[in-house]
C-alpha cells in the first residue's frame, strides 16, 4: 500500500517536474530585400528531477503566425458563367501554420489535448458564425487550409521532430518568403500517451528592416508624400530612358 | 542558387518575394506593346501580376503608377515628332478626371454590392471584345481597299459628331469639332480605368479614330499623353486611401517599362498605320477570350480567399 502511495506520487512529481528548456537559431526574422524565406532552428532539453519515465516522450511544436479575419468566397455557375456565390468569413485564421511532431499527430496528442489546446491546423482556424443559408460552411474552412497548404503556409510535419533518449529534441521549420510581420506564438507540448505534460511558450519576432522599413512606414504615415514620390520616381524614370535613348539614336 | 537568391526581391507593401528579373522582363514586353500602339498596358500588365501572386488591389494601383512611367516616356518621343495634339489632350483630360472621380463613386458602390470582380471582368470582355473585332473588321477593310485601288482610305467623314455646337480648332488633328463628343470620351475612358485598374488607352484609342475621326498619327502621342495624368490622379488616390501602392514592384516593372515604350514607339513607326491596328486587334481579342474562357471553364479551385469584409 505505501509502495503504491510512493510511486503514484513519484509519477505525480515527475509529470510536473519536467520542464522544457528551449534553444531557438533565432528568435528574430529579419525581412530584407533580398529575403526569400528563412528557416528556423529549434532545439531545446527536457529538465527534470525525477528518473525517466518508462513511457516514452512526446514532442509537438506549434509555430504560428499573426491571426486575422478572412472571407471566403466559393464560386458556382449562373448563366453559364462560374461567380462568387457564397461566402463565409472567418473569424480568425493564421497567416502561417506550421506544426511538427516526433511521431504520428494522433499518436503524439489526443483529441481532447488538441481540442484544448488548439494544435493542429483545422483547430488553429477559428470559425464562429456561418450564415444560415449556407448549409456546409465546413467546406470554407477546409479550402482555407487546402489553399494554404498549397502555399505552404500551412504545414504539418509528422515524425519532424526528433527526441534522443527523451531529453533532447530538434526540428527545423521552413518560413516562407511571403511572410506577414508580427509575432509569431511558439508552443512546444511535452506529451506522454497523448496527454499534455508540460507546455513552453515563446515569441520569434518577424519584422522587416531597412528599406523595406522606412517604405512601408512612409506609405502608412505620409500617404501623400509616399504617392507624390511614386509619381517623381516614375516620371523621372520615363524622362531619362527618353533621354538615353535620344543619346544613343545620336550617337 | 547563389544568382536566383540575388535576383529574388521582397516587396515591402505585396508582402511577397519575387524574381527581379521576371518583373523587368514583363515590364519590358508591355513597355514595347505601350509605346507601339499608345496603350498603357495595363489591361495587360494587370492580369499578368495576379498571375505572378502579387495581391489583386497592389496590382491595380501599382499598376496605374508604372503606367504613369512608360506613358511620359512614350509621349516624349512623340513629341519628338510632333505626333501629339495637346489640345485635344487636354480636353480629353478635362472629361477623364470627371470620369476618374465618377469612377470611384461607381466603384465603391458596386463593392458594396458585392460582386465587383466579376463585373470589372465582365467589363474586361465585353469592352475588348466589342473593340477588339470592330477595329479587327475596320483594319482589314482598310488594307483591302488599299491593295485594291492603291489610295489610302479616307477616314474623314461628316456624320452626327460634327453636328453639334461648342466647336473648337484642334490644329494637329486637322479637324474642326465640337468639344462635346471629347469630353464624352474622356469621361468615359475615366469611369472605366478607376473600375477596370487600367490606363483605358485600348478604348481610347479606338475612340479617338472613329468617333472623332482623328488621324491615327496623332492618336497614339495624344492618348499617352492624357493617360499620364489620368494614371497619375488614380496613383494618388490608391496611396492616400488604399496604402496599395509598391512603389519596389513599380521600380521594377517601370525600369523595364520604358526601356520597352522607347523601343516600342520606333518599331511603330516601321509599321504602317493599318497592320499597327490589326495588330492590337488581335491582341485585344486574345486578352478577352483568355479572360471570357476564364468565365466559362469550371475553376480547378471554386474557393478563393479575400480580406475580410470585402463583400
């Protein structure tokens, strides 16, 4: 009986007590002219005090991007001609979504650890209200994902994450060159047969620099002066290609 | 892999990356197409960069400010050789800024309608396919003619245009009109290019020659010439209240652009009047059945996602 007692609590601490402690290549993206995707490193080690469990360990990392509305729109045939018909918006959709995983995703977290936590891609979607006139608003959500995926910005990576003698952990994710700026969440979950035992969260800041900086912010705070300089730029580009050409014909 | 990450470029407002080198490229073919037949391009030009993935609003309004580039550029060389009656640009001006400013009005009304897609697209094809064959027809009669008997064909004619009051002098053009009919076009063209995105040269054009009867010669340095303007308020508007314009896509696009309208006007000039207007027939007719088949074939993806609250 005390035997029992001892190892139920033992499991209880060592549930608790492991803890992730999380490296990142780079917790910075920095968009520049010539950005064409970055990818990032994360690697990381289990910290605990208590033996290994006998179960084996479980990793799944979620990296996500700036979340927004959406409306989306499907096409039909009238009069012979394919138009928008019905759209659906959607609440909140991420601009990327990448999750990676150590073994199969079903195998690696349960449903309901899922459904808590909002890890996999159809979960990471969020749609609240449809309109009552259309009858499979679950067919919006899915081509949202299907078109990402296509673009990948959405991903899932089974078996991506590797685990060595349940302590250390590495994967890579690939971001595409079509970043949005913004704070990308970073969640790493520690499972055991499905079931969340520990959970790390972090940011990598996506952020452009430079010139790209000093453009955007100039189109967004001095409109006027931004458009006045679009129109110099293109007349004084169309002026010297006149210009040279009148060179060369000369010459 | 080194040379493809140099020529790969991040614009700041599009939000994607791009290969410089396909932008120039594109840039250039429709420069050349712009200088040739006095069209801004951009009924070419703008389907070209949603193909590419650049977003549908920075397409439109960065368009309108690369149009700006290669149109300055053409009318340059055109006025060169005399080939622009600034009168009758100016009057055409005066009708497009009042169409511009309608446009808009129009424009907006019909996005809260929903449905502005695919009315701009069924714009798109019922104007350059109505244009497209009229002038097609109209061009392949003229060379008849002239194989037949020699003389060029006399365009000059007087029907219901020169009946009207309000008549002014337009030198250049060798005619004697009312400002009525102008004004109209210009209008016109204006409504059009702030709902369609484009320069509005392709109805333009047409217009200038067979409503006002204006010689060919003129037409092209003439519709340049209002089309820099017309471009240039649309760009302005797109930057104060849309924020759509990339002034890095329009950098590249214009590079290449007016490289193109210079090279453009000259070849024009090897040309003769008749074959430059099949010519762009065939290209009108071509860009409206790639758009009308658009229409007609079932989509391989029937979703689309778009910005919220833009329906």
């Amino acid at each position: 009986m005390r035997f029992l007692a001892l190892c139920l609590s033992l499991i209880a601490t060592s549930l608790a007590s492991e803890e992730v402690v999380l490296g990142l290549s780079q917790d910075q993206v920095a968009i520049t002219t010539n950005f064409d995707g970055s990818e990032i490193l994360l690697f990381g080690a289990v910290k605990r005090e208590a033996p290994i469990p006998e179960e084996p360990l479980d990793v799944v990392i979620a990296v996500s991007g700036p979340s927004g509305p959406l409306t989306v729109r499907r096409k039909e045939r009238k009069f012979g001609i394919w138009v928008n018909t019905d759209a659906v918006e959607i609440d909140a959709a991420p601009s990327f979504y990448a999750v990676a995983t150590s073994a199969p995703f079903t195998e690696a977290i349960s449903n309901v650890e899922d459904q808590r936590h909002k890890v996999s891609i159809p979960r990471a979607i969020r749609s609240v209200g449809a309109p009552m006139d259309v009858e499979d608003a679950q067919a919006f959500s899915e081509a949202v994902i299907r078109i990402r995926t296509a673009e990948g910005a959405y991903q899932l990576h089974e078996n991506a994450v590797q685990v060595d003698q349940q302590t250390l952990f590495r994967t890579s994710i690939k971001m595409p060159a079509n970043l949005t700026e913004g704070d990308y969440p970073t969640r790493i979950f520690l499972t055991r047969n499905g079931q969340v035992v520990s959970q790390f969260e972090t940011m990598i800041n996506v952020n452009k620099v430079g010139l790209e900086r000093w453009l955007f912010d100039l189109s967004r705070n001095q409109p006027l002066i931004y458009g006045l300089m679009s129109l110099a730029i293109a007349i004084a580009a169309g002026w010297l290609a006149s210009a040279a050409f009148q060179v060369l014909r000369r010459n | 892999m080194a040379l493809s990450k140099i020529m790969q470029i991040y614009l700041p407002i599009a939000e994607v990356s791009v290969n410089a080198f396909l932008l120039l490229g594109l840039g250039g073919m429709v420069g050349i197409l712009s200088g040739m037949f006095g069209v801004g391009g951009g009924f070419l030009m703008t389907p070209l960069l949603f193909f590419i993935g650049i977003p549908p609003a920075v397409a439109v309004a960065t368009e309108a400010n690369q149009i700006v580039a290669s149109s300055f550029s053409g009318v340059l060389a055109h006025l060169k050789r005399k080939t622009v009656d600034l009168k009758m640009g100016t009057v055409l001006l005066t009708g497009g800024l009042i169409g511009a400013a309608l446009g808009v009005v129009v424009f907006n009304y019909l996005k809260s309608q929903g449905q502005v897609d695919l009315l701009v697209r069924l714009c798109y094809v019922v104007f350059l396919g109505v244009i497209g064959s009229l002038m097609f027809v109209e061009s392949l009669n003229a060379i008849r003619k002239s194989r037949n008997n020699a003389a060029p064909a006399k365009r000059k004619k007087h029907n219901w245009v020169h009946g009207l009051p309000l008549k002014m002098r337009f030198r250049v053009s060798g005619l004697y009109i009312s400002v009525i009919p102008p004004v109209m076009v210009g209008i016109l063209v204006g409504i059009l290019s702030a709902i369609m995105g484009v320069g509005g040269g392709f109805i333009m054009v047409p217009a200038m020659i067979y409503l006002l009867g204006m010689p060919t010669k003129v037409v092209v340095g003439t519709s340049l010439f209002q089309i820099i303007f017309v471009t240039g308020f649309t760009t302005l508007l797109h930057a104060t209240t849309n924020y759509t314009v990339d002034i890095a896509l329009a950098v590249l696009l214009l590079v290449g652009g007016v490289i193109g309208a210079q090279i453009g006007t000259r070849l024009g000039t090897y040309l003769k009047a008749e074959q430059l207007r099949i010519l762009l027939a065939l290209l009108v007719m071509l860009v409206c059945g790639k758009l009308a088949l658009d229409l007609l074939i079932e989509p391989s993806e029937l979703f689309s996602i778009g910005a919220a609250g833009g329906h």
